[in-house]
C-alpha cells in the first residue's frame, strides 16, 4: 500500500504541474476541472480528525465481515468505502474541515447501524418512500457500488405487489462528487429530483463517478437499473433513460447503443461526438486509428438506432450545448426521424420550469405505452461488434471492422416470413419464440437456408458466402477489441511473479501497473482484483479477462501464453526479439500493448500491458475520456510516461477479423 500510494502522489504532481494547460477553454475543458480526478483537496483534515475516522472504521470494517455473505451487504458497504476513499484521495471539498469530518461521519454512523440491522437480518432502509441509497456488487471488480432511488408518497412495490414503472436519471458531471459526497447527498436530500414522474421509482447511477458514462461507468448502469429491477419489482417493459448535461451525454450514448432497453429516451444537453464537440481542425486530429475508435460511442454513428425507441430532446435556447441536439436532428432527419427538441426559452445550461413539465410528461406517456419487446420492424446501425444487437436481431460479423454496418428487418407474422437488408455484413442471427414453423427468410432479396437451434428459443442464422465453414479465432460479438473493451466487463490484473531483471521494459511495466491500480481506483472506484500467475485458476481463466503486466521473462504466465500457437502466430517476444507481424522493435527499450482471445479460453481477452488508454490529461473533459489506441501498439518506453500516454507510441493498427496481423501498417502519424 505504502508503494501504491507514492505512486498516486507522483502522478498528482505532474497533474499539479500540468493545470494550467487543462484548463484552456479553447481545448473543452471542463470549467471545473482542477487538473485532477479526483481534485487536490481544498481543506484539509487535522492529523487527530483522521486518526478519528480511521479508527472508527477499521472497527466497523471488522464488524462488517459477519454480514458480507448477506445479500443486502452492499447496502452497507458503500458508506465505507466512501470514508475509506476519502481517507485514502483526500477527497476533503468542504469549506472547512468540519464540514467534511461532519459527512464522513455521518456516513459511518449510518454504515454501524446498517451493519447491526443486518446482523438481524432486516433492512429497515428499503421500506416507505422517500430517498434511498442502496448498492451492489459490480461484475467487474467486486467493488461495491452505490446508486440513489427516489420512492414516491404511496407508492406500493416489492415482491408480489404490482410492478411499477421506472426513469433511469443520469447525472452531470461532478468532480467533487467521488463516492463521499455522492451518498451524503443522496442520503440527507430531502428534495426529490427535478422530475418526478407520478407512480414512478426515479434511480439515480453512480456511474463510478466522472467517465461521462463510458467504460465502467457504462456498465454501471444496467447493473444498478438490474439491481432496482429485483429490489421494486419493476415493469421491465416500462423504463425510461434520461440525463441533462454530462448525463444528457450519457443518455444519448446508452440511449443510441442499446434503443432496445427502453421505452424512451431524453436527453438534456449533452454531447454526441468527438471531432464537432471539440472543434478539432485538420492540424489537431489524432491519429488515424484514434479516430476510428469515436466509432465506439460517437452517437451519429449509431443514430438509426434511436428509430427503435422514442425520443425527446431539450436544450436551454442560449445553451452552446444545443448544438449537439440541431446536429443530431440533422443527422436523424436523413435517417426519416424528425426529433423532438425542445427548447427551454431564455435558458442557458439549464431547464425552463414549464418545458420541463412538458418534458416529464412527453416521457411518461411514452412509458405508459411501455416497450415493444418483439417488434414487427426494427433497424440497427454500429461500428463495433461490441454493440450488435437490437432486440432479436444481433450482426455477428462485419466485413470491415470500425466501418458503418446497417441491418433493416421487416417480420410479417401473416406471411410467416422475414425480410432483412444489410450493409458491411458478414454474419447475423435471428432470435425469435417458437412459432408454427420456419419463417422464410430473405436476405437482400434472397431466400436462404437457415439453421435452427430450438434449445433457446428458435434461432435462424445467415452467413454469407461459405464462411460458416471457418474454423479458428474470429472477432465477434463482445470480443473484437480494442483494448479498452475488456475493462467494461470483469477483469482480474495479473501481476509479474519474476524478479525484476532491470530492463527498460521490466521498470515500465512495473510502474504502469501501479500507476493502473491506482488510476482505476480514483476514476473507476474500484479496487482491482490482482493475482500472482500462478494464483489464477481455471474458473478465473473461463470468467475473467486477463490483464497481464510485465515481459516473457518476469511474467510466467504471459510467457506461457506467448508460446502458444495462435499467440505465437501474431507476436514474437523474447529477450531477444519483439515482432508484431512485420513490425520490429528494438526489445530493451520497447514493449508491446495489445488485447487477443485468451489462449487457454478464446471467449475471453487478455490485455497485456495496459489498462485504460485514455490518460489523465483526457480527464479534462469527459468527450475525450475513450479509448486512445486500438487492439495493439508497439511503443518506446526509454522516456517516462507522461499524462497523454503511456510512452512514444511506434506502430499500432487493429487485428483483422481472424485476429491476425494485417499486411499493411500505417504510420502512426498517418490522419484520416
């Protein structure tokens, strides 16, 4: 711990050094931002006020491993870990220390009396109305993550009574709001949310704080939407997703990339892209492969998917914001949708109390109508394998990988036939309820064989030309890269078992994955699940993706993989020689950075020397919090990392869809 955290204190004090260039308004930045995530404090604790707070909690930590099996533990462990994150970030933002001292402990207060209602086997918290602040355990890492739930007068819910409806609301962005002030607020806020649709239980996400909902923060979501669905006994078919500001962001993201999860969609200003947002000219784009990755979350690449779902727009009319709905009205308006943008008259970055109420209103009318969870039409549009589904249609393979893919399906019951068009297509699967027998299915224009599957349903499956015959790795749905990708879902980091052998490669491996544990525990919220190589088992090896930090001579694991034929085929690394493909790179000051199937189980990535890609000097503003290099990169490491990257990157490119190396390489200061 003592290691990790003089690491935490390095890499604040280049963020320190660096503030002042975050904090140009012509680059985006936020204008809260401080040069950090989270902040530098702006009180300070007393050493006796810590002494305090520590003691308190290590005796409630103790006391908390009687109940951690119980199924509501979460609910409870959330307010430690607040205090323990404060404690350990010096999350300290009050005006002066009393204040800060007064919510931590608060926030233990309530976690001894959560912890001996547990010990009971009650949880007094969840009954009546009112606010609630509640948390579960996350896939990802374990980690405990808390989420806000706004009950109304009356309002009857729970295991066998009649299920209700539900708005997702995604907050703005916050800096000071890490885990402590997150629950405080939600925990003593006598004031519901500025909607309060009638009947309706309103959550509130975390989002693991302030990645504009992206990542783990996306993955946030659905698993605090899961958990408020069993806790309420919620109408699945009546949820709706909403957000203003950076939340607006976040509800045009998860609202374009999973339409079919919804029975309306609002967004409140917020951002749709990269390039437009940040008026990037020709001469300050990045990469060409950076650029391709705005194809992960850009929402004009996904915007044929909002014809599946309702949508309502505000905008404050002297918003700058407002830009990002008129150009998404554009962009939807050649897709035949004419969007509904309401405008709050005289607003700035905020809602017009009347046009608010038209908003609330617009959206539960939709939510009372409820999804259609088998419609007879749908569309769906992507440019990742990572986001391939729309209801019961789901591409499971593209033509070119990071470029626009189109499906169309027309299901005519009467007909007992399905029509479907595609573009950039390989392979799809259809997956529909038994019927009275096999729909016909064309597919543009042809009538093909289909393959039925009647252990789950009925399944219908198209490829094309002959390729279901392959065999072997291909990119497919959830496994396509690029690195990023396997940091949404859980991932245990396996740390270097050698000693260190004082390379340059073996110092920088070294230092990044310190520097990654303790960047995804003060962005993420997380702490990360790590095991020595030969600690993994073969339940971890089916379950989790892999990150694995070092070289073929300090990592006995990595080593073992890289021996393997389908790993051998791509990369060659020893301490003699490092090839990717026709890549070379001189071993001793270069290291490769890459995502792959796992070799002992190909439905699973691992990720070899690297974490998030995106570095703090991306924090700035959440539109530039996404993935910064593709699925491998050969970079120089004889200079020290830096806030931007991780070092001098030298050649990267994506796999093809045999996950092999292609031919050409662009240089890496090629521009689209």
């Amino acid at each position: 711990m003592r290691f990790l955290h003089f690491f935490f204190l390095v890499w604040i004090g280049l963020l320190s050094a660096s503030s002042v260039q975050a904090q140009l308004r012509p680059d985006g930045a936020t204008a809260s931002f401080r040069g950090a995530l989270p902040p530098k404090a702006t009180t300070a604790l007393s050493a006796d006020q810590i002494k305090t707070l520590e003691g308190r909690l290590k005796v409630l930590t103790r006391e908390f491993a009687s109940v951690k099996k119980h199924p509501r533990a979460a609910d409870a462990e959330i307010f430690l870990k607040a205090v323990r994150y404060a404690i350990d970030f010096q999350e300290w933002y009050g005006k002066k220390s009393e204040d800060d001292l007064k919510k931590a402990t608060a926030l233990l207060e309530e976690a001894a009396n959560r912890i001996a209602s547990l010990k009971k086997g009650t949880t007094p918290w969840m009954d009546g109305s009112g606010q609630k602040v509640l948390g579960f355990y996350s896939k990802i890492d374990d980690s405990p993550q808390p989420y806000g739930a706004e009950v109304p007068d009356g309002l009857v819910f729970g295991k066998g009574k009649p299920n209700v409806p539900m708005w997702v609301w995604l907050h703005g962005r916050g800096d000071t709001d890490t885990d402590i002030n997150f629950v405080y607020s939600r925990l003593n806020s006598k004031k519901l949310g500025q909607f309060q649709p009638k009947g309706t239980i309103v959550i509130h996400p975390f989002g693991r704080y302030c990645n504009g909902w992206k990542s783990a923060g996306e993955t946030d979501v659905f698993e605090a939407r899961d958990d408020a669905i069993e806790r309420f006994n919620i109408d699945v078919e009546r949820i709706a997703l909403a957000g203003f500001s950076m939340g607006g962001a976040g509800a045009w993201h998860i609202g374009a990339h999973f339409a079919d999860q919804w029975a309306c969609v609002h967004t409140g200003a917020g951002f749709v892209d990269v390039k437009r947002y940040q008026k990037l000219t020709a001469e300050k784009m990045p990469p060409w492969y950076e650029q391709k990755l705005w194809g992960v979350y850009d929402v004009p690449n996904y915007a044929r998917n909002l014809l599946n779902v309702p949508l309502v727009c505000y905008s404050g009319e002297n918003d700058p914001q407002r830009d990002s709905a008129e150009y998404m009205s554009e962009v939807l308006a050649k897709e035949g949708l004419q969007t509904t943008h309401l405008i709050g008259p005289g607003m700035g970055h905020k809602y017009h109390p009347e046009v608010l109420k038209d908003v609330q209103s617009r959206v539960e009318q939709f939510v009372s109508v409820g999804r259609n969870e088998l419609p007879k039409k749908l569309s769906l549009q992507t440019r990742s394998l990572a986001y391939s589904r729309m209801h019961w249609l789901q591409i499971t393979g593209m033509e070119k990988q990071w470029e626009d893919s189109r499906v169309d399906a027309i299901w005519n019951e009467a007909k007992n036939e399905i029509q479907i068009t595609t573009d950039n297509v390989s392979s799809l699967s259809v997956d529909l309820p038994k019927t009275a027998g096999l729909p016909k299915v064309f597919v543009n224009e042809v009538e093909i064989a289909t393959n039925t599957n009647t252990d789950n349903g009925t399944t219908w499956k198209w490829t094309v030309s002959g390729d279901s015959t392959i065999t072997g790795l291909m990119k497919k749905p959830l496994l396509q890269g690029p690195i990023d990708d396997g940091l949404k879902s859980r991932f245990i980091v396996v740390l270097p078992d050698g000693k260190p052998d004082g390379t340059a490669a073996d110092k920088w491996s070294r230092i990044e994955a310190e520097h990654f544990l303790v960047r995804w525990r003060g962005l993420m919220r997380g702490d990360v699940i790590t095991r020595n190589p030969r600690e993994i088992t073969a339940q971890e090896v089916k379950e989790c993706n892999l990150i694995l930090w070092g070289t073929p001579t300090t990592n006995s694991l990595l080593k073992k993989m890289l021996e393997s034929k389908e790993l051998n085929e791509v990369i060659v690394w020893n301490d003699q020689v490092l090839k990717i493909g026709n890549q070379e790179a001189d071993v001793s000051n270069n290291v490769p950075l890459f995502c792959y199937p796992n070799p002992f189980n190909p439905n699973r990535y691992i990720i070899v020397n690297s974490g998030l890609t995106f570095r703090e000097a991306h924090d700035k503003t959440n539109s530039l919090q996404n993935p910064k290099l593709p699925d491998w990169a050969l970079i120089d490491v004889s200079q020290s990392p830096s806030l931007d990257a991780a070092g001098t990157v030298i050649a990267a490119d994506f796999f093809d869809n045999d996950w092999k190396v292609v031919d050409r390489v662009k240089s890496v200061t090629d521009r689209e």
